[in-house]
C-alpha cells in the first residue's frame, strides 16, 4: 500500500496529465475564426493548384462556391500568391454544403472538367462571380467564354465524371474534421473562417523564412 506522501504524488501527477490533455483537446477543437495545429490535408495528383513546385509555403483552401468568404479568401490568396510565386503553393480541396447548396457540388465537378483543360483557376473565378446561376447552362456558357472544347466539355458535365473527385476531397474535409468554409490549412496549420487579405498575407509571411 502506498504511503499518504506517495499517494499525493501520484495524484497531483494525475492532475496535471488530465489538464494537459483537457488543453490539448481544447485548442484542436475550437471553432469559428479559429486556429488548430492538425497533421492537416494531403496533396494528390487529382488536387487543383497553382504556384511554385518547390514551395516553402503550402496552402490548402477547403472552399465552397457558393460560399461568399470562400470567394474573398479566394480572391486574396490568388494575389499574395503573385507576391511570392516562388515561395508559395495554392492548393484548392472541394468541401460542399450539400444540404445548403446541394448545387455547388454540381459546380465543383464541372470546374474539375475545366480543370482537364488547365481552365479550372478562371473557370472557378466566375463561378464565384455569379454563385446563384451554378446551372448546367451556366457552366456551358463560362465554358464557351473560356474556348474551352464544348464537346468535351459538356460531354464530362453530363456523365458527372468527376463527382468522385469531389467526394473525395470531401470525405478527406470531414475526415479532418473539418465543419465550415473557408478553411484555410498552412503547412500543415489549421485557420477556419473569414479572414481579411491583410490578415492572410501576414499569416502566410510568417511561415517564411
């Protein structure tokens, strides 16, 4: 049997594991305009991107676009990427609302099939230019401005080709628990919510040497 002094040991040594952990638990699971330390996404071959090939920095944007601070995220990550085209990969990662904008799913994909024609960057850009029109014939006609091959086009549109794509940067979203747009990831560092160009600017400034 311990002894009274041994017992109190023990027990001051379980307290602070459990703050510990209550702490840890705490910082990983806020919300809103938050920050997390996470092992964050993966980059795969199917990821849309953009930007330097040696990065120092990598930014991965779960983004929705019918998500109205997706599009101003979208917009300032774009321009601080021209800061530092060498120093700064963009990823993009699909993460939808189905229940709220189960038409943006919908638009996901076909900016993947704009994306078979290295178009998906502008494609996306005038998604969010007009995120209440994401119809099928809207798609065709961001398409058409774009020259991109109709036939082939409308042709991976119609047979939803790449919907698997999409659910899968979902499934990866959720399996990060991820809940909201903008999510922003860092190297590896998680940033949820609205934030202002200055804000990201400074963020990613941070991350560089």
């Amino acid at each position: 049997m311990l002894s009274p002094a041994a017992s109190r040991t023990w027990l001051a040594i379980l307290i602070v594991a459990l703050l510990g952990l209550i702490i840890a638990l705490f910082v990983m699971g806020r919300g809103g305009n938050s920050f997390a330390n996470t092992s964050g996404p993966n980059i795969s071959i199917s990821d849309p991107s953009i930007g330097s090939a040696t990065p120092t920095v990598t930014v991965f944007h779960y983004a929705n676009v019918s998500c109205a601070n997706c599009s101003s995220v979208h917009v300032s990550l774009l321009s601080i990427l021209d800061q530092y085209p060498e120093d700064m990969l963009l990823v993009w990662k699909d993460f939808q609302s189905t229940t709220l904008h189960p038409e943006a799913t919908y638009a996901a994909a076909a900016a993947r099939c704009a994306d078979d024609q290295e178009a998906f960057w502008p494609f996306v850009d005038k998604l969010f230019a007009s995120p209440g029109n994401l119809t099928t014939s809207a798609f065709l006609s961001i398409a058409e401005s774009l020259e991109l091959k109709s036939g082939a086009f409308e042709r991976c549109v119609s047979r939803d080709r790449h919907l698997g794509l999409v659910d899968a940067a979902q499934a990866e979203g959720e399996g990060l628990s991820i809940t909201a747009t903008p999510t922003v990831y860092i190297n590896g560092d998680r940033y949820t919510g609205a934030r202002s160009q200055i804000e990201l600017r400074n963020l990613i400034q941070s991350y560089l040497p």
